[in-house]
C-alpha cells in the first residue's frame, strides 16, 4: 500500500506539471438552454487542449463540475484550441462561448473559425456584418460588431456570447485563410484573443464552453457596434505582427499535430481536472 501510495503520488505531481492548472473556487453563470449542441471546448469533458497564445499560458481551474480556461491579461492574448476530430458545426445557427471579465472594464474580444481545406472565417472582416448577442438584465440582447472588428463586452461582463456563424462564415480577409468561405461541416481550429486593451492587463479572465448551438433568442435591438470596447489595432500582412494578426491555417495544422501528441501525455492530468 505504501509503495502504491508513492507511486500515485508520484503520478499526481507529473499530471500537475503536464496540465499547468490551479485549483480554486470560481463560480460559473449557468448555460441557458440550448438544442443540438455540438461542442468544441467543454471544461466537462476528460481531454480539452488550448496551447499558449503569445507567450501568455493558460491555466485551468475547477468550478463545480467544470474546468474553466483562465488567463492574465499581458499585452494580447488568448487561447488557440485545435480539435484532433473535424466538428461538423453545418446545421447550427451560432457559435457560442462563456467568458468572465469580473475584474475588467470594457473590452473586446476577437475571433477565428479554421476549417481542414485551410479557409478561415475572420473577424477582421465582420465590420458591420455579424450580429452577436450577449446575456444582459435576464435576456439576450442583439448587437452588430462595429469598426473595431471586436465582440464588444460591458465592464465586469459575465456569460455568454453568441454569434451568427451562417454570417461569420462569409468573413473572409486577405490576412489569413485560402480566401474561400468557412465549411462549417470542417471545423478543426478557434483563435479567440483580447487585444491590447488597458482595461484587461493584469486583470483575470475565464473562458469555457466553445461550442456551436441551436437556440431561440429573445432578443433586443440595439445599435450597431454596442459599447466600445477594445480596438482591434491595424492587421497587418500574416506573420508580420502575430500580436494584431496571429498566424494562419497552417499553424492550426501544427497545433493539431501537437497536441495530439501530447494528449496522450496529459489524459491523467485532465482526469484530475473533471
């Protein structure tokens, strides 16, 4: 038994070092009811992958029965989560996710959808082009992303974002992608990042539950753009300034490849993060 003891000892510390997480209490705003969920990131699950975003690591703590991705604000940054399976996301209306700015001010937050032909749907061209929606005084409510090209957030936001994935799917740009239109039947890759935005350096964020959904929104109008949020700053050309305009589908091919790799390295980690 003591030998057994050592030895699951011994286990936990690697399984530790393996998953990098911190365990403490966060509570989560329930999921509001949705039909034909098809996830991509669920803190529920034994294995979800997430690979540092320049240079800022995440971390994963325990809230009831699920494992939130967390992150400190330092300059930019975000997650990049690749998928190991293709998600066939063809038949639902929106992608969603779960994110807590408790601590922040306004921000904004930006997006990219890769499918496995290398076509990429990004928010650099969503200006006035897609509508998302956000848990607000017990209802959804309708907004539009504006110039800055960022999924704008009241200060101290906490819940869910949802957008028009028939819409964002269309957002193509010349910074990355093969200039085709997103498959949703072909997903495999999501970069959601913050830009460099005052309100969120050295303020805590969480983010969990990437998924694309069916759901009936109740929903209010409001203007284009909703509050201001943080800017996107200017894009450049891709691979110039991976801090404005982070990589290209190739890279969520190595993503892939990788973690694939290292799954296998940290199933015992994720089974003490359930």
């Amino acid at each position: 038994m003591k030998k057994l003891a050592l030895i699951l000892t011994a286990v936990a510390m690697i399984a530790t070092l393996c998953a990098g997480f911190t365990v403490s209490a966060v509570d989560q705003t329930p999921n509001p009811e949705t039909t034909d969920k098809v996830v991509f990131i669920d803190g529920s699950q034994d294995i979800f992958i997430t690979t540092p975003y320049w240079g800022v690591a995440a971390e994963f703590v325990t809230a009831g029965d699920k494992t939130l991705i967390k992150l400190v604000g330092s300059g930019e940054f975000g997650i990049v989560a690749a998928s190991p399976d293709t998600v066939d996301a063809s038949e639902k209306a929106y992608f969603e996710f779960y994110v807590d700015g408790s601590e922040a001010a306004d921000f904004g937050i930006m997006l990219r959808i890769f499918d496995t032909a290398g076509a990429t749907g990004d928010i650099y061209g969503a200006a006035g082009a897609v509508d998302y929606y956000l848990q607000q005084n017990g209802k959804w409510e309708k907004y539009t992303i504006g110039d800055s090209c960022t999924i704008n957030c009241p200060a101290g936001y906490k819940g869910y974002v949802r957008m028009n994935i028939d819409q964002f799917k269309d957002c193509t740009t010349g910074y990355v992608g093969n200039g085709n239109s997103l498959n949703p039947a072909l997903i495999n890759g999501i970069w959601l990042w913050f830009p460099n935005q005052e309100a969120l350096q050295g303020k805590t964020v969480y983010l969990n539950d990437l998924a694309f959904v069916n759901a009936d929104l109740t929903a209010t109008e409001t203007q284009p753009g909703g509050n201001e949020g943080g800017e996107a700053g200017e894009a450049g050309e891709p691979g110039d300034n991976p801090g404005t305009n982070p990589g290209t589908a190739d890279m969520i091919s190595v993503c892939v490849l990788t973690a694939v790799a290292a799954a296998g390295a940290c199933v015992l980690a994720s089974k003490k993060r359930r």
